[in-house]
C-alpha cells in the first residue's frame, strides 16, 4: 500500500476515534433512557446501555488502533497487558518505519 | 541518536493527533453548548430530500461521470496493453529478422569463402598443370634441339671424314702414283679416319 | 418552520435543499462538458473530469484494492465530492445570510441522511458478497459480543453524522461571528482552516465509508 493512503487512513483513524467513542456513549444512554421511559424500569436500563455503550466504545477505539477482533482468543489478547505493550511497541516500529523518510533527524 | 528520533516521531504523531482533535473540540463546542438545551428534533423531510438529492446524484455521476470515465480508463488501460504487446511482437520480429540477417550474412561470408578456397585450388592446380606442362615441353625441346645438334653434328663429320677420305686418297695416288681401286683407297681410309677420328672428336 | 424556503405541495423545501441542487448542478455540469465527446488524448475539461475520478480511483484502490475500488468508486467518490462541495459551499460569501443559500453539511439531518446511505450501502454490499454468512460478524468474535456489535452499527453512522455536522456548522457559526465581529482579517484566517478542515471532513468521511464498506465486503481466505 503507498504511504499516502497509509497516511489518510490514520488520519481518518485519529479522527474517527474521538468522535466513535462519543457516538458510541450517547447511543448507549439514549437507547436505555428510551428503553427506560418506554418500560419503566429507570434507571436500571439505562445504566446497562451506558456500559454497554462505553464497551462498545472500547471495542471500536480498540479495533481501530489494532484490528479486528476476529476470534475469542483476540479478546483475551486484548485484555492482556503484556501483549498490548508488544502491540504498541510494534505498532510503533511500523510508525517509525512510514515516517522514516520524512524526518530530518534520521 | 535513533532513541532520540523515534522519541521526536511518536512525540510528532501524538502532538499531532492531539493537535487535530482538540482543534475539532474547539470548532464542535459550540454545538455542544447549543445541543445541551436538548436534542434537536431531526426532520423527516430534511433526510428525505437529502437521500433523494444524493441517489440522484449517484445516478447522474453514473452517467456522466463513472461510466464514461471508467470505461476510458479501461479503454487506455486496454490500449497501452495492446500496444505494448504489439511492441513486444515487433521486437521479436526485428529480433528473428537480425537472426535470419545475421545468418544469412554468415552465410554468404561462408559461401564466399569457400568459392575463393575453390578458385583458389584449381587456380593452384592449373598453375601446377601449366608448369608441369611448361617443363614437359621445355625438356621436349631440349631433347629435340640436342637430337638436332646431333645429327647436325654426325653429318658433318660425316662429311669431314668423307671428304678427308678423298683428299687422302688424291694426296696417296699422287704419292704412290698409282692407282688403285678407289673402293680400296675408300675403306683403308675410313678405317683409319674412323679411328683418327674417334679418338679427335 | 425555520430554513424553508418554500412548499411543493406538503412537502417543504429547504435553503440546504435548494443550495443541494446548485452544487448537484455544478458537479452534473463539470463532469457532463467533461465527459461530452471524450478522446482518447484528454484535453481540457475532460483532463479535470478524469483526473478527479482517476485520482479517487487511485486513492481508493489503496484501500480496497483495485477490483473493489473499481465497484465501490462510484458511492465513494459521490460522497467525496458532493461534501467537498457542500463544505467549500459555506466559504462563499453570503452563505447562511442569502435565502435559499446555506451549506448543506452544516444541517445535521443531511449528513445523517449521508450516513444512513452508508449504513445500507455497508449491509447491502456485506449481504450482497457474502450472502446469509454476513450476519456471523454480529457474533465475532463470540456471541456476547452481539450487543456490543448491533450498538457499533448505531454509532457509526451517528459518529460520521455528528462528525461532519458538528465541524462544518461549527466553523459555519465561528465563520458568522467573526463576519459579524471583524469583517476583515480574521475572517480570512478562519476561511483558510477552514479550506483545510472542509477537504479533511470530506475525506475522512469517505475513508471511514470506504473501510466500514471494505471491511463489510472483504473476502475472508479462511472459513
């Protein structure tokens, strides 16, 4: 893949981050409180969608910083520190890699 | 040094990250100050005029722009193809002809060659034939001439003898005054001549 | 009703409504003098109308990879060029202010009706490639991630929605306050971000569309 599409990519990934994430907790709390006011249950619904929601968040900042969560075992990878800090590490590297060219100080 | 430079990158891309995002915070608050008097309301026919605006922008794209210009792409994209296969082709064809070419030349070169190898053996051998022939003749002459001579010589001492036979025999009779048969005077003289003579020539 | 200009029988139309049609008219025309008798030694307008399409081809290609950026080109691109347009729409003079003028991603229901067309482009395309085998990626990586993935699918188009809607209409109203405050200088400065973030929004919509599309349509080698 050429650079430059590597280049726009992360720059959609930084700004989509942010904003999924948002999107993702509003979801959440406007779906439980809907769900609430429709069945009465406050606040117990909404509370659930929240963290159902700040999950998801989770997941989608995840999965854009790394990959797709394809099977279980990248669950359990994504919750284990030591892989992650591997990941951030290599992810990094990969950083360093296509920036290489463009900095002076190499 | 490397340390320093990736350190210098990650902080770069973090700075910049950071950078875009709270700009975007920036230019979104005041729509998070207006949107915390309530949620507002969506409008129906707002969306609706919308999706319709975009499908039948879709589709007029389609027709004016993707199609035709998809198709060009393809078109040119077909054509370089065709053309570099086309080149390729000539290539080939001018690569076999200079073969043939070369052959040929190589061939002629051979031909030449032998046909100057041959001209230059019969030119060999006539030039054998003729001075075996020259010598032939020459030593044919030779013998010829020395024959002549020969005989040449045979006659005249023939004729020597002959006549130192008579001009004995004139000489004798005048001597001896008489005469005797001049078949006798003859054969005592050549005898004697013949042997004078052998041992003189 | 605010931001109506006028009524086609019940239905009312909008000042984003009419400045849509302007920039469909502008882009139908571009591409229709571009695209009229096209040789195939391209000059002028055409050079333009296929350097566009050919650049986002390209640049799409490096995402999908050239046989689906191919087939997804069309959507993509139209979303690419008509938020580019609807963006740089704001930086005309008398936007907001003219009737019947007014940047359309600066309304929140017109980039949520964008990304409702890539929400339906996304399942349509995923079901389309991979048939009733899509909906396994509701359950991927296991089945307790069913919630989390049906909310994902909410929050995406409601995350490019609020994305685009909350930068264009933000630089909009910083752009209306500042005419109003300074009408000089200032300004100016402002419309030069802002030339910036409307082709930055543009594309980070269209990337966002092209990998939800690409990922919904993405050929898994092992099943």
């Amino acid at each position: 893949m050429a650079k430059d599409s590597w280049n726009t990519k992360a720059l959609g990934k930084a700004l989509a981050m942010a904003t999924n994430m948002a999107a993702a907790l509003a979801v959440g709390y406007f779906l439980g409180a809907f769900l609430d006011k429709r069945f009465g249950t406050a606040p117990w619904l909404t509370l659930t969608f929240f963290l159902l929601g700040t999950a998801t968040g989770l997941k989608m900042m995840y999965e854009t910083a790394f990959g797709k969560l394809e099977k279980p075992e990248d669950v359990r990878k994504a919750v284990n520190l030591k892989d992650n800090l591997a990941k951030m590490k290599e992810l990094r590297e990969q950083l360093k890699k296509n920036q290489g060219p463009t900095d002076p100080e190499s | 040094m490397i340390k320093r430079g990736w350190l210098a990158r990650v902080r770069q891309t973090v700075g910049g990250v950071v950078a875009l995002s709270s700009l975007q915070l920036i230019l979104a608050s005041p729509v998070l100050a207006s949107e915390a008097h309530g949620v507002p309301a969506i409008e129906a026919y707002k969306v609706m005029w919308a999706i319709i605006n975009f499908l039948f922008l879709l589709a007029i794209l389609y027709k004016f722009a993707y199609n035709p210009i998809l198709k060009m792409l393809d078109d040119r994209k077909n054509t370089i193809e065709s053309s570099l296969r086309h080149a390729e082709e000539i290539r080939v064809d001018i690569e076999r002809m200079k073969q043939e070419a070369q052959q040929n030349l190589m061939d002629s070169r051979k031909e030449a060659q032998e046909i100057v190898a041959r001209a230059q053996q019969i030119g060999e051998e006539t030039k054998a034939e003729l001075i075996a022939k020259a010598k032939e003749e020459a030593a044919n002459e030779r013998a010829r001439a020395v024959a002549e001579i020969e005989s040449a010589k045979e006659k005249a001492v023939n004729e020597l003898r002959d006549q130192a036979a008579t001009l004995a025999i004139l000489a004798a009779e005048k001597v001896l005054g008489k005469a005797i048969t001049i078949e006798d005077h003859q054969k005592m003289v050549k005898d004697f001549v013949n042997e004078v003579g052998d041992r003189l020539c | 009703m605010q931001g109506v200009l006028f009524h086609i029988g019940p239905v009312p139309v909008y000042n984003i409504t009419v400045t849509s049609w302007v920039i469909m008219a502008i882009l139908a025309l571009l591409f229709y003098f571009g695209t009229r008798n096209m040789k195939r030694i391209p000059s002028g307008i055409q050079n333009v109308a296929e350097a566009i399409v050919e650049g986002l081809l390209n640049f799409f290609s490096g995402v999908l990879g050239e046989k689906r950026a191919r087939l997804y080109t069309p959507l993509l691109a139209t979303f690419f060029l008509f938020i580019l347009l609807c963006n740089y729409s704001g930086l005309v003079p008398g936007a907001g202010m003219v009737h019947g003028f007014q940047p359309p991603t600066s309304d929140w229901n017109v980039t949520g009706a964008l990304a409702i067309v890539v929400f339906f482009a996304t399942h349509y395309y995923g079901i389309k490639v991979h048939g009733i085998g899509y909906f396994k990626h509701f359950v991927t990586p296991f089945a307790a991630f069913l919630p989390l993935n049906l909310l994902e699918e909410v929050a995406r188009p409601l995350s490019l929605t609020l994305r685009l809607f909350g930068n264009i209409f933000a630089e909009e109203t910083i752009l209306f306050f500042l005419l109003g405050m300074a009408p000089f200088l200032v300004p100016v400065a402002m419309m030069g971000l802002s030339v910036l973030l409307g082709a930055i929004q543009a594309l980070v919509f269209t990337i966002l569309a092209t990998s939800y599309i690409g990922a919904a349509t993405e050929e898994h080698e092992s099943h």
